[in-house]
C-alpha cells in the first residue's frame, strides 16, 4: 500500500487539539432529504472556519463521472469549480473546538483514504468520528423523524433502538472509515435520518435539524440551530399547503399516519420499511407533489 500520508496536505498552523470531534460527510451517496449536507452546510455558514487539512483530489475522483462545472465567457474558458475534500475547524456556541470533513465522497483509493483518515486522525488528536446522512422510510413528516444509530462500541449509541436487523447495503466510503477506524480502536458514529420518502429527493431541513440533535447527543457540541428551524418552520409550512390542496395528498399521508401511530403503539410488528399494498411508493408520493406544484405554477401564470 502506498503511504497514506501523501493523500493529504496539513496547513501550515495546524493548532494543537484535545480530542475533537470529527464530523463528516460525504456527497455522492444516500442522503435523503441532504439531511448530512444541509447540517454540514449551516454549520460551515453560520460559524468561523479555517482549513486545517486538504486532500489530494486528483487522487481520488473520477472527474468523469462527477465532471466539474467550467464557465465559458464569448471566446475563452474563464473559471472552473474545482471539487475540494477539506478538512475544517470550527467552535461550537460554547467555544470547544471541533473539526468538519465535507466534499466528494472518493472514487477510488478507499482502503488507502481510509488509512488516511486514521493517521490525519492521530495527527489532530481526534477523540471521536461522527457521520450524518438521511436515508428514505416509509414515515410520515407530520411525525417526529426517527434516528438510527450505529458505533464502533455498543455504548456509544445506548439506549436507541433500530428498525433494522441484519441486512447488506451497498457500501460507502464513510461507513468504510468508520468500520476500518473503529477496528483500530477509534469511537466512531453515525446516524441515520428517517426521512419521509416522498420528501427523499427534496431538501428538507427538518432532516438537518433532527441530525445536528442527534450529534449533539452523541458528543456534547451546541450548534446555532435558529436558522435551520426557520427554514425548517417554512418547508413544513409549504408542505401542508400543499397537502391541503390535494385530497388524494391527504389521504395518502392520513395512511401514513395511521401506520405509523400502528407501529409506534405497538399494534403491528412489521418493519416500517415494508412497503403496504395499499399505500403509494415514495415515488408516487413524490410525483403527486410535483404535479401539484407544476398545476399550481400554471395557474398563477394565468
């Protein structure tokens, strides 16, 4: 294996840390509702950061299959957006410091990225790993949003139960650096949004706020969360608009509802993710809202 270290680059001031958290996300892979991209987002937005550590893209994108955008002005090429996989630090509302991995999940070189990651890790004194990201289940958003955790070691995620037994799942790089990391004896976590999944394909910043609780349960950071549950107040209202506009939305998310409070009471053992006859896919859900929006957008333009 080649040396992991020259995946990377270290600032020229990198500061000396007690056992930060890590948090990070990854973009390419399952994220309904950008639960993990929309936390990482307002937390990039609404507090100071500087760039401690740069990874080497070349290296690990496909530039291919994620070409980057690249603006052409009259006769020549003026600007590209080049992709970055950067490692950040910030402070929380109450000035402890942590860091935030945000970019392009890799392409290739996974085992290697994960090798990385355990010596950047070692490098910044790295306590705990944390990832975030939404995945679709078959809930209703009038509902409070379910969360499943999963840890390197049993205790971290005490206490919370999981909709899930054991099953296989296409693999990630971010649940790749928490198994290979975890291994190596690091504490490394994640959480799994229960996104409605008629809302998996929308951005939808009640996921974000129901993941950035979910860390801060896991590892003690304060987060500003003020402008996350504005735009949260406003999707949610702009949802039940919509709903109420539409009697087949209703009845389609009244059936959710029972189902759910079914489930929740106890009254029916069958996992959530078990798709009913009688109720509509995720994708018929979200096809409904759209034409919704579509019939509306021609009716104000008449």
């Amino acid at each position: 294996m080649s040396d992991p270290t020259d995946l990377y680059r270290l600032s020229g001031d990198v500061p000396e840390l007690t056992d930060p958290v890590l948090l990070y996300h990854f973009d390419g892979f399952v994220d309904a509702g950008g639960a993990g991209r929309l936390a990482i987002a307002h937390l990039l937005d609404e507090l100071e950061h500087r760039v401690v550590a740069t990874f080497d893209v070349d290296r690990l994108l496909d530039y291919r299959s994620r070409r980057p955008v690249m603006t052409f002005d009259t006769d020549r090429w003026v600007a590209v957006e080049s992709p970055e996989l950067v490692v950040h630090l910030l402070h929380d509302t109450t000035s402890t410091p942590f860091l935030v991995l945000t970019g392009p999940e890799p392409d290739r070189e996974w085992e290697l990225f994960a090798a990385a990651m355990e010596t950047l890790a070692a490098r910044l004194g790295v306590g705990r790993l944390v990832t975030t990201h939404g995945i679709p289940m078959a809930v209703p958003h009038t509902r409070p949003l379910g969360v499943t955790g999963h840890a390197s070691r049993p205790e971290l995620v005490a206490g919370q139960t999981s909709a899930f037994g054991r099953v296989q799942v296409p693999g990630s790089a971010a649940a790749l650096v928490e198994f290979r990391l975890g291994a190596k004896g690091y504490d490394a976590l994640g959480y799994a949004v229960h996104v409605p999944h008629y809302l998996a394909q929308a951005e939808y910043p009640t996921a974000a706020l129901a993941a950035l609780d979910a860390v801060t349960r896991g590892t003690g950071l304060a987060f500003p969360l003020d402008g996350l549950r504005e735009a949260a107040e406003k999707t949610d209202a702009e949802i039940a608009e919509q709903i109420q506009a539409s009697q087949e939305l209703s009845t389609a998310i009244t059936g959710l509802e029972q189902q759910y409070d079914a489930f929740a009471a106890g009254a029916e053992r069958e996992s959530l993710m078990a798709e009913s006859s009688e109720m509509p896919t995720g994708e018929e859900l979200a096809a409904q809202f759209e034409a919704f929006l579509a019939e509306r957008d021609e009716q104000r333009g008449d």
